[in-house]
C-alpha cells in the first residue's frame, strides 16, 4: 500500500497533462528501447526525430497513463482493471511483459523530472509495475501466451 501511495502523491501533474506526459513516454520508450516501436504497427513508420510531437504517439501515451492512474488508485484490488488489458495485450497485441518493466523504468524516469518522483518514490514505481506485471503474467500464462 505505502508503494502505491508513495506513486499517487506525485501523480497530480501527470493526470493534469496525460497527453504531454504520454508523449514524453512513448517518445522516450522508442528512443531509448528502439526495438519497441515495432510492436506498435500504427508508429511504425515515425522517424526517430519525429516521435516527440506526433500527436498520434501523445494520444496513446495518455491512454498508458490512464490505465496506470486506474491500477494505482485501485491499489492492487486491481483484478477487474488488469485481466481484460492483459487479456488483450496477450491475445491482439501480443506484447511480451518484459516491455512493461521497459516502461515502467521510463514512465519512472519522466515522473521523476516532470513530476516531483523522487528515487524512493521512483523504486515504489517499478515496485508497484511489478505486482501488476506478476499479476498479468498469471493472465498470459491461463491464456497460453509466453510473454
């Protein structure tokens, strides 16, 4: 509990400007990660140099942190959030769950600079995306897929 808390009381400017939030993560994902953008068809044909303001790539982003804002406020009573995205990541997207830890280490990085997450604030972070990607992983593994 003290992990998720630690994560919300930074969380104000993130949920008052998701689309500028989103598009730093998602930009800053494929720069960093540049194999992950291929796993998103829809971006596939950005440019490295272009991402920053592809509003397609913010819009996204925001529906990322979106679905972080719902699973941290549920404070891991999250089953009811969590099965159909991990359902549909597994089944349709097929996203292996070593890219969420990839973002959450971004997501984590962008807080930290955008929005006051300090490193024991940013360690909660990765703590918590743990709990959520174990918890996905019982999902994928019911579902068949190696993720």
């Amino acid at each position: 509990m003290a992990d998720f808390d630690m994560v919300l009381k930074c969380w104000g400017p993130v949920e008052a400007d998701y689309t500028t939030h989103g598009g730093l993560v998602l930009s800053r994902l494929f720069t960093e990660h540049p194999d992950t953008q291929a796993l998103f068809p829809k971006f596939a044909g950005i440019g490295q140099g272009d991402l920053a303001g592809n509003a397609a790539v913010a819009a996204h982003g925001a529906t990322v942190l979106k679905k972080l804002g719902e699973l941290l406020k549920a404070k891991g009573n999250h089953g009811a959030i969590l099965k159909p995205l991990a359902t549909t990541h597994a089944t349709k997207h097929k996203i292996p769950l070593k890219n969420f830890e990839l973002i959450a280490d971004v997501i984590a990085k962008v807080m930290g600079e955008k929005a006051g997450l300090d490193a024991a604030g940013q360690t909660a972070l990765k703590n918590v995306m743990g709990i959520v990607v174990a918890d996905m992983n019982v999902t994928y593994k019911e579902l068949g897929f190696a993720g």
